[in-house]
C-alpha cells in the first residue's frame, strides 16, 4: 500500500458506533490517506450494518472501484458470513486489494482465502483499534515491511518443535462455525492462528475438540495462539489459561505456542494470513518469512 492512497471502509458485519467510526476515520486521514465509505456503513438494521444484500453490496461497491487500493473493515459483531452467499468469488479473483479487519471478518477471509486464493490481513479495525490510542503495525506490514518475527516468553511455549506453513485461522468461535461449510479452514500443511475475546475455558475447550473431531488439527505444522481474553473476568486468570493450554496441548505432535500479541486488543499486531510462517516451540519465535503484499 503506497503512502496516500485511498482506502474503502466497509462494514459487513455489525453497526458502528459513528463516534469510534468518525475517530478511526480522522487517523487515516490525519495519516495522509484518502478515504471512500461503503454505502452502508452508517447503516443499523438491529445487530447488523444493513441487510444482507446492502452489506454484500457495500464492500462489493468498493472491491470494484479502481480508486481504492485496499479495503478496511470498521468493525467485528457478526453477519459476515450471513453475507457469503452474495459475494461473488470471481470478483475477488479479478480485484485482489488489500483487506484488514479481524474477529468476524474471520468467515469473509476464509472465503477469500478458499475461493480466491487471497491473501488477507488479521488487524485492527477502523472503528475499534484506530479509534484508540494503542500502537499499531498495520502500516508497516501493508507497505510491504512484513511482520517480522515475534519473540514470546519462556512460559508461553506451550508444545516443542519447529514447524512452517501457510498461516490460517482467526477468531475461534467463526473458524469452529465454520466446520462443515465451504469455506472451513484447511489446515493439513498449515499454522493454525486463532484468538478469542469473552469467551469461558470451556467453551474454548468445546471448539478446539470440535475442530479436533472435525479434522482440522490433522497434519498440523503448529498453532499460534493470541490474545485470549475470558468471559469471566477475574474468575478466570491467565494462570489459570495458560494452565489449561498447558494440559490441553501436553504431548501435542506440533508446536504450540501462545501469547501471540494478535487479536481483542487495542495494540493487535497485523498478520498475513495466507503468507508462510515458521515456528520455532523450542525457543519462542514467530518468524513471517513472506509480507503478504506485492
């Protein structure tokens, strides 16, 4: 992405709040980048941004426009993959912008991995991370400066090993949804990322097995594992998190590492999914080996 260019704000999931909106439009601006609305994006129909068809309509209208070079998502909530249906892959494939956004976007990227072979970027949103004074990466990584490689503490290494392959996943509970539909993350040769806001170790437990059941994990390279933040708070620790990974993963047959700074934060580091990754479980280390971007 070239300094001054012009990014479209879609919102295909949930409503924005037009003050966080209005705040995370002044930063790119403030930033020198041009900025195009999708037509819904002040749109609230109840928990989504517009129907089904305004919000499919709306990020279609700015993946087609020839002025805009990458496409950022205001917010999570839900409704992406309500969405799915009206997108058409092959306008992905004859317009391949740069996408970023998180949490539910997770159903929308795996559409655009499977379907159009895309690689997209799982980071903050312009209605929530830039709408907040936390440091952000976002612009470093789509200029073509790649992630880099991350260092995690001791604690964080969960299962030992080193493994490669294409980074997929996202939220937990939309890559769980997602099993059993088209657009399911494929996993065999893969690392598996994932992150999750709001939700009790049990519940976390319930998705991993049924992504366990379901295949995902099988020929696993590694798991990255990011920001995990409980629905209890206070009743549920990162001790007590990291004390469940721990027995969850014991003897694991690829390394798992987590603490990954990505996800429900206000500093979520960026992160190509679709791009090479290695991971290192004996000493800690994420290394991007591509930058995602051309």
């Amino acid at each position: 992405m070239r300094p001054g260019a012009t990014i479209g704000v879609a919102a295909i999931s949930g409503p924005v709040e037009e003050p966080r909106l209005e705040a995370g439009l002044a930063h790119l601006r403030a930033r020198g980048y041009g900025v195009i609305e999708a037509p819904n994006l002040r749109r609230r129909l109840g928990f989504l941004a517009g129907s089904d068809a305004e919000r499919a309509a709306g990020y279609l209208a700015l993946l087609t426009d020839p002025a805009i070079e990458a496409i950022f998502f205001a917010r999570g909530g839900y409704g992406a993959t309500r969405a799915l249906s009206l997108v058409d892959p092959d306008l992905l494939s004859r317009h391949p912008k740069i996408h970023l956004g998180g949490s539910d976007l997770t159903a929308l990227f795996a559409f655009a991995s499977e379907r159009a072979g895309l690689v997209t970027f799982y980071g903050p949103m312009v209605a929530v991370q830039m709408a907040g004074e936390g440091p952000l990466d976002w612009e470093a990584v789509l200029s073509g400066g790649g992630a880099g490689a991350v260092e995690l503490a001791r604690s964080d290494r969960v299962a030992a090993g080193v493994g490669e392959g294409p980074l997929v996943g996202g939220c937990l509970s939309l890559v769980a949804s997602l099993c059993g539909t088209p657009e399911a993350v494929r996993a065999p040769g893969s690392v598996l990322f994932w992150e999750d806001v709001g939700e009790e170790i049990y519940r976390l437990d319930r998705m991993l097995t049924q992504l366990e059941r379901s295949g995902t994990f099988d020929r696993l390279e590694a798991m990255v594992i990011g920001t995990i933040a409980p629905g209890r708070a206070g009743a549920e620790s990162p001790d007590a998190i990291r004390a469940w990974l721990t027995d969850r993963f014991a003897g694991s047959p690829f390394p798992v590492v987590t603490g990954f700074p990505a996800g429900h934060r206000s500093d979520t580091r960026t992160i190509p999914l679709g791009a090479r990754v290695r991971v290192d479980g004996d000493q800690g280390v994420v290394r991007f080996l591509e930058a995602g971007v051309l």
